[in-house]
C-alpha cells in the first residue's frame, strides 16, 4: 500500500478483531445477511494476505534492478478482490480500481500487466487458499466430500473460429441440465463446514476416479464421501492402500454390492453441502462467466475465484458468523 497517502494505514500490524468495531451500529452478528462496506473488505484482504505472504516467505536479498510497483500482496489482494460479485468482470475491476483505489495503490498497473502478474502468481493463489482452509477446517471432520462440476471454456463457435483451448477442452455431459458442455470439469474436495480443502481443472469427458485420485492425495484427508462416479472396487482399494484413505463412493443401484436405499439417502443428504458450495461459487463468484481465453488464465481465475470463495469464510469467522453465509458480505 502507499506509504505516502495519508489516507494508508499500516495495514500488516493491523488485528481482524478491530473489524467488528467498524460495523455499522445497526448490525447483528447473529443475522444472517448485513453488507460489510469495501474499505473494510480491501483491509481485510491485504491482512490475510500479506501476513501469510510474510510468514511463508522470509526476507531475502532485494533483487537487482528496478523495483516492482507493486508487490506480490497487493497484487493478490486486487486478484481476490476483483472476483467479488458487484464486478461484473476483470476489466470491470480494473476500471473502478483506476477510479477509486488509487489512495492504496498509486502504482496501479495496466489491465495486462496487472493479469501477468496474476497469471505468475497462480501458484500463490494455491498456496494461499490451501493455508487459510486448513485455519478454518476442523481437525475432528469424519469425512470431507467430492465431486466435479462442468464449466463452459468459451462458446464453442468463437472456440473453434479463434483456436481458443484447442487441444485442452472437451465435450462433457451436464447431467443436471440434460446438456452438452465445451469446457472442463472442476473438480472439488469439500469440508463438512463447507471449506474448499482441495480444487483442480480437468477435461470435461474426464473419468472422475483419476480426478478423485488427485483430489484425495491433495487434500490429505482419510475419508470422503462421493457419488457413483467415484465408484470402482478397484481404485477404491488403490486409494485406502496408496493414500491410507477410505473413499465412500455409492454403488450403481444395479450393482451387487448397491446399498440400501435408507444408505443412498443418507449419503445423498450429506453430498448436498457441496452442491450448495458449487452453487455459491457460481452464483456469487461467476465460476461458468470466467471469460478466460487461454489455459493459464482459466487457472489463475479459478484459483482467484476459490481464493475469494475462502477469503469470505475466514471474514466470517473473524466475525462470529456461518461460513457460508457470502450473499450480502459486501455492497
């Protein structure tokens, strides 16, 4: 942030406590819906952000060269930021960033070059989102929930007229919707809280038990609960004798070790806290109008989104409030 502007705050040495305070006088910790105001929001941010960048990256020799005009945490700070809902998208952002965030950042750098520096921090983002989940998530969890949800590349026609994500994306059937999608699945391990533990991006027409391999050795947790497209014999053997993790994937009903309705039931009510969590990050965070034209961008706009997705739970916390109440967390 600037130094200079009177208006800056010596944000790294700030403690969240102090953003109850800032409230408005009407509102009550224990409703489910009151707007936190966007100042608030961006303080917020660049806390959470910049004291984990200063705990996961120890100082070192400065560079030489001309120094950047903005640092890694402020760049992270407007990629989360820039996912929040009343932005309709990134350019959208940056133009209400010009306008109104210039007291924080004098330095603010072009659209482009403020998306190249995203695109190179895409593994931050990861990082970052892992290390906030594991703050939120509770050590006593029984089991954490998989499964996958379709996201359009781009319209196939504009696809195929511009060459966008030749080669990387594909046809998959949205059950759901009872339609054909371009794109990629996004793959999601879930938390009983409602805390995203682990994420990643594959081809639309991907079998969901490589997905779900990947998912249970990122995550690390010893037991999951998934839908039939999880369920082999095979690979649920692998997965308890490779990663010491038991994966509870339903039968197809046709098959012979197909469990009891009174089973399907149960696991079908709990498998619904992460169709809620998919929801909200495509109802809130735009997760299908991503509006990306390559692979990376596509990556680093789902790691933001996620990121932001998190960022709100732990506001929540900090705040006494659900986790997953995002709705009206910012105006």
């Amino acid at each position: 942030m600037a130094q200079q502007d009177s208006r800056t705050w010596h944000i790294a040495a700030v403690d969240l406590d102090w953003l109850a305070l800032s409230l408005p006088p009407s509102c009550n910790l224990a409703e489910r819906r009151w707007p936190v105001d966007l100042e608030t929001m961006l303080i917020s941010l660049y806390v959470l952000v910049h004291d984990w960048w200063e705990r996961a990256h120890p100082p070192s020799p400065r560079k030489p060269g001309r120094p950047p005009s903005l640092s890694d945490a402020e760049v992270l700070t407007l990629a989360i930021l820039a996912q929040w809902p009343r932005f309709r998208s990134e350019r959208d952002f940056h133009r209400f960033a010009d306008a109104h965030l210039r007291p924080y950042f004098p330095n603010l750098l072009s659209h482009g070059q403020l998306n190249r520096r995203i695109r190179a921090l895409e593994p931050k983002l990861k990082a970052f989102q892992r290390n906030l989940a594991e703050t939120l998530a509770d050590d006593s969890e029984v089991y954490h929930v998989l499964d996958t949800t379709l996201i359009p590349a781009i319209v196939r026609v504009r696809a195929c007229r511009k060459g966008l994500f030749a080669g990387q994306a594909a046809f998959g059937r949205c059950v759901s919707k009872t339609e054909w999608v371009y794109g990629f699945k996004v793959a999601l391990s879930v938390s009983p809280e409602g805390v995203i533990m682990a994420f990643g991006l594959a081809e639309a027409n991907s079998d969901e038990r490589p997905i779900g391999e990947f998912l249970v050795a990122a995550d690390g947790h010893d037991a999951f609960l998934a839908d039939k497209g999880y369920s082999s014999v095979e690979w649920e053997r692998y997965w308890l004798e490779e990663y010491g993790a038991l994966v509870a994937a339903t039968p197809q009903e046709s098959a012979r070790r197909a469990w009891p309705a009174k089973a399907r039931r149960w696991a079908a009510g709990k498998r619904q806290l992460i169709e809620g969590v998919i929801d909200e990050l495509k109802d809130l965070f735009a997760l299908e109008r991503h509006r990306a034209k390559t692979l990376r961008g596509l990556l680093a706009r789902l790691a933001a989104k996620i990121v932001a997705y998190t960022c709100g739970q732990a506001h929540n916390a900090r705040l006494g409030r659900p986790l997953r109440h995002l709705a009206a967390l910012l105006v």
